[in-house]
C-alpha cells in the first residue's frame, strides 16, 4: 500500500504509531497523525503552523482537555477510520495532480478537508483558519484541485471524460438520445430509465448523451455515482445519508444529471436499523424538477426491484434499449475500429469485422450485440499486438470463438479425417460448423432405447471439444405429472424453485455449446412430449422469467418410442403392416360394435389423440368420412391441430398433425 508514498510520509505515519503508544492508545488518531507531522521540521504543516507561533506543546495543551472515546477489539495498534480515509484520500489526490508520490503537502492538505476530524478540530480550538491553511497549500505548491472532485470521489465526470482524446466514440443508432433530451427537457418527471439486457450499450449511450450535450453547448454535465465508493467506509449510521444529501446538493448547485448506473442496487442498499436505504433518500429529490438522474437497469432486475417499489417508479420514464440487430452492429465496429487499431497497433480487413458480427452472433448466443462483438474485436487487437502481427486475420477469429464460446472450429478437410464411432453424422456436423443447417444450427438426433451414449459423446469431444459439462442428461420416465414441467424450465413465480429455474433451461443459458439426451420419453406425461415437440418446432423456449432462450448449437438426443400402445379391449394391440409408422401409432377395431356408445368411444379417442398418436379406423365400420368429422367435432375444438381422413388399404386414416 505503501509503494507510492514518499519516504517522508512513511516517517510520518510510523512516527505517529509511536505518539499513539507514547500516549497509551490502541488506536493511531488523526491527532496523532497532526503532531507527527509537527515533528518534521520540513513539512509544510510545521512550516505553516510555525508562522502563526503554533508549537508541539500547544497542541498537546489542546489535546490534554479532549477526552476521545473510542472502541477497539484488537490489542495490536490499529489506524482509526478517519485516519484510514485521509490515508487513501492523499493518494488520489496525488493522483489527480499527476504526482508519481504522495508527499507531506498531499496528506496535510487532506486532513485540512477532512470532516469530524479530532486534527482538525484542534487547528480550530487554536483559532487557525482553514481555509487559509489551504489556499497557502494550492499557493505554494501550484495545485488547485476541483473541489467537488476531491470532496465527492464517488461521482464521476462523463462529460470530462467524453472530451478526452482516448475517449470512445459514440456511434448512433435509433432515436434514443432525442428520446432522453426530450425526457429531461420536461418539468415533471424528467428522469429516463434506461431498460435493456446487459451489453446493449445502456453506458454508452450516456456517454453519447454527453458528447451530444457538448455539441450543442449544454451546460449541464453529466455524473456518474458510484454506488460501491459512495458506500466505502460507512460503517455507522448517518454516515450513507450525508455523503448521499451532500452528493445530491451538489448535482442541485452544478445544475447537472445525475447518472446511476445498475440503478436496483439503490433498493436496500445501505438501510440497517434506524436508517433509510438509497432509493428512499433519494425519492424527495427526484421528484424534484431541479434534478435530473438517469437510471439503467436490466428488464429483469427492473421488475424485480424497481416495479415493486411503486413509489420509485412513478418518478421516472422508461427507455426500452432494444439489442442492435447485425447490421447496426456491424456499422458500431466500422465505427470504432480506428481508435481500436491505434491502440493496438494492428489492422481489421472488413471481412473481419463482417466475420466478428457473424460469429459471434452464432456462436456467443448468451450474450447481446454490440458488447460481445467489440469483446471480440478488442481481443483480437491485444493477441495480435502480444505476437507483434500488424494484420487480423481469419484463423486468429477463429481461435478467439474457440476459447470464448467453447466451440471447436474445424474445417471440412479437418473432419472427414476424423475416425468417428458414427461417421455417418458427419455430413450434419458439417452443416453445423458452417451454419448450413437451419438459421438456429439445430441438430436432433433420434436413438433407439436403451441406446449406449458414450460413443456419441465420444464423437461429439473429438468434433466439437465437449466438456462433461456441458452435456446434459435427463430422465423422463420421471416425469410422468403435467406440473413437472416447471422441473425444466422453473416454476412460475410465488412457488418453491422459481429462483433457481429450471435444469434444461438453465444448462442452455449457461452453456452456448451443448447437448441434451431425453430418456424415456414414451414414459413421459403428454404435456411433457408436446412442449418438447413445440421446442423442437420453434427452436426456442420461454422460462418462468420470459427469458427467450435459441436453441442455437444445441444438439438433442432422443429416444424413438417404437413400441405400440394398446388399451386391452379397446385397442387392437395388431397393426397393419402396411401402414408406415408415422401414419399410425394405433388401430380401432370395430369401435361401433365394441365399444357401444358414443360417448364411451369419444373417450377413447381423445385420449389416443391427447397421447400424440394418430389413430386408424376399419371402414366397414365407419362408412361416411363426414360423419365421423361431425362425431368427433368436440375433440376437434379441444385438442389444436389440424386432422385428415383420408382413405388407404380399405380403411379410414385418421391423422392429426399437432
């Protein structure tokens, strides 16, 4: 911690260790701190105290009447909190003034500005003006740093930063930042909130708002809180709230915006007993129209925090934040690059940048446009800077998509040369490493029961470098309740399980490369089946928190149920040879005879047809394809599909297509 601090500083801080136990306290004070300091004839402190005829003695003399309680667990001698933040408070000024060291003018001027100080209110008992210790200070040593930068650490200024030549350049995209301007433009209600997934460009959009204020000679900037060092060393109460109010003057008195970036954490944070948390702090002020805050969030943490908290919402307006689709994307990083290849010292060819948006589009399918492509782009720079190549190339992309979206990329030539247990899939892995497959790459395979995976997954490694991981495996013969759907995708909110979610839905979220193997899926409950048919249809899934899940660089595994269902009695437990498996699972036998009414054999019927199985009718029995149509219209309406009879091998076909 020390390494950057001058070795008078060091003398300092060690010589008040020994003023602390000369004075038999545990605890080293800031009035410890202040008398060192008077120790060294060539600091400044004994330098401007010595010119208004303030000795050592006349400190002590001051000292001696205070009667300092404070409490200490630790028989080892420790630093007070305020001696600690004075501490860290001269390193970042030094840092602000470019100093390479912290000196005895850096730690004197931070207890000056310190408040509730034991030091401090000694200088004040012996009549010394403050302010002019410090002016002396900013005098002789030629610095003068903003006063709110120092005081208020924990807001910082976007648009300084947006002015600096390393500054990121915003690229446009949409109406947001009217959309913003309008919003605080307004009397009432002027705050925007910021709603989008996390990598959208929610940040970047404020520092385009920035730059876009400069340009048209705004004055008002904008601040960033940060939450975590407003927090830092606020361990007892009252402390939060008036860094916070004093924080909130100052945005009032610049007539700037306050910007709170992952705005949730605003709920709850820093209440305990006695005391209000942030968000509550901050409602008087909000709803204020002298101030002005921009929030971002995610839509699941907004409604998870924000939204319940009504009284917190009411008083901002809400900016969806859509993720940019591959052409905007693309137009980002052609924006970009430049300051990209300054900075590494390398070149992006334009079928790079079309390539980082393609591939990472596919393969990175966890995360959102524009942040993973320009992760890529940035990754690519540093690699290529580390092995002194000015030039990206395609196989460096492919290496980088290898490593962050744990997908092996091999070529054609590279695959056929593989020996496979089943090299007949090649054909279809192909498809899948090069996108030829269908616009999700999703490959199903179908297995027989009882079917040994371990050879496929040995195929699977060699191909695509699976982890064990990132296969998944899954029983349905255990699933045989409709409600044990909430076991894949998580049960819907109020219910045991809703935070944890589901074990296919989290598996797919977390992992973008993996396989899933159903087992025993003729076991499973028929609600169960149809989501799974639907999944497969569609390609995505919903989870219990409206999270869109691709399907994208799944592989499924699935067991073909071969067998025939047969209710003794009602179902003929034979089938036609010549019918082929997809036309028909069963067979009727004489239903009008057998089976009496019709209500007994509606029965049946539905439950064949809520069973996914398509069902086949003698035609002596059934001579009028129109009135079996009308028969069964009630099923018809309850179970959605659509349904064909149609004549085959003198008999009736009865085919439902879900």
């Amino acid at each position: 911690m020390l390494d950057n601090f001058s070795k008078q500083v060091i003398r300092i801080i060690e010589e008040s260790k020994v003023i602390a136990r000369s004075k038999d306290s545990q605890l080293v004070g800031t009035e410890h701190l202040l008398l060192s300091m008077m120790t060294i004839e060539d600091s400044i402190c004994h330098f401007l105290l010595s010119e208004q005829n303030i000795s050592i003695s006349d400190i002590e003399a001051i000292l001696e009447k205070y009667v300092i309680l404070r409490k200490s667990d630790s028989e080892d001698i420790i630093f007070t909190r305020k001696y600690q933040e004075i501490i860290l408070d001269a390193g970042e000024l030094a840092s602000r003034l470019n100093s390479s060291l912290v000196f005895d003018e850096h730690l004197f001027y931070c207890l000056l500005k310190a408040d509730a100080a034991v030091a401090k209110e000694i200088l004040l008992e012996l009549k010394m003006n403050i302010n002019d210790l410090l002016e002396d200070i900013e005098d002789i040593f030629q610095f003068n740093p903003p006063e709110e930068d120092y005081v208020y650490s924990f807001l910082t200024n976007i648009s300084e930063l947006v002015k600096k030549p390393n500054a990121n350049k915003y690229i446009s995209r949409g109406n947001h930042l009217e959309k913003i301007i309008n919003i605080l433009s307004k009397k009432q209600k002027n705050n925007p909130m910021l709603i989008g997934s996390a990598g959208v460009g929610k940040s970047a959009i404020v520092e385009g708002l920035a730059q876009e204020l400069i340009k048209r000679n705004y004055k008002e900037p904008i601040y960033r809180l940060e939450l975590g060092a407003m927090m830092a060393g606020t361990k007892y109460r009252g402390e939060l709230e008036e860094k916070l109010i004093k924080a909130m003057n100052f945005i009032k008195e610049k007539k700037a915006i306050l910007f709170i970036d992952e705005i949730h954490n605003i709920v709850g944070a820093g209440s305990n007993e006695g005391s209000l948390d942030i968000a509550n702090i901050l409602k008087p002020y909000l709803a204020r129209y002298d101030i002005k805050c921009i929030g971002a969030t995610t839509l699941e943490e907004y409604y998870r925090y924000i939204e319940k908290d009504k009284a917190l919402m009411r008083r901002f307006q809400n900016i969806f934040i859509d993720e940019p689709t591959e052409s905007e994307t693309l137009m980002i990083l052609e924006g970009i690059k430049d300051s990209y290849e300054e900075y590494h010292e390398v070149f992006y060819p334009q079928e790079i940048l079309k390539g980082i948006v393609k591939k990472s589009g596919r393969f990175l399918i966890n995360r959102k446009f524009p942040d993973k492509a320009i992760d890529i782009l940035d990754e690519l720079g540093a690699r290529a800077h580390a092995k002194s190549k000015t030039v990206i190339t395609s196989e460096m992309l492919g290496e980088i998509i290898k490593d962050m979206g744990g997908i092996n990329q091999l070529s054609s030539e590279e695959l056929r040369k593989l020996v496979l247990n089943y090299p007949g899939l090649k054909s279809y892995y192909l498809r899948f490493l090069k996108g030829e497959s269908d616009a999700t790459n999703i490959v199903v395979i179908e297995v027989e029961a009882g079917f040994n995976p371990e050879p496929l997954y040995q195929d699977l490694d060699k191909v695509f470098k699976l982890r064990k991981e990132m296969i998944l495996e899954i029983n349905l013969e255990e699933y045989l309740e409709h409600n044990a759907i909430n076991n894949l995708i998580g049960s819907p909110a109020g219910y045991v399980g809703y935070e944890t979610g589901g074990i296919l839905s989290e598996h797919l979220i977390k992992y973008p490369m993996s396989v899933v193997y159903f087992k025993g899926i003729k076991h499973a409950n028929f609600a169960i089946r149809n989501f799974l048919k639907r999944m497969l249809k569609q390609k995505t899934i919903m989870d219990n928190k409206g999270r869109t899940i691709l399907l994208s660089n799944t592989i499924f595994i699935l067991e073909k149920d071969q067998k025939q269902r047969v209710i003794k009695g009602f179902l003929s437990s034979e089938v036609n040879e010549s019918i082929s498996e997809t036309e028909a699972d069963i067979r009727i036998a004489k239903p009008g005879k057998k089976m009496g009414h019709d209500r007994q054999m509606l029965k049946y019927i539905e439950l064949g047809l809520k069973e996914g199985y398509n069902i086949i009718f003698d035609i002596e029995e059934i001579k009028n394809p129109k009135q079996l149509e009308q028969t069964f219209y009630q099923i018809l309406l309850e179970i959605p599909g659509t349904y064909h009879i149609y004549e085959k091998n003198n008999q009736y076909h009865y085919r439902h297509d879900g």
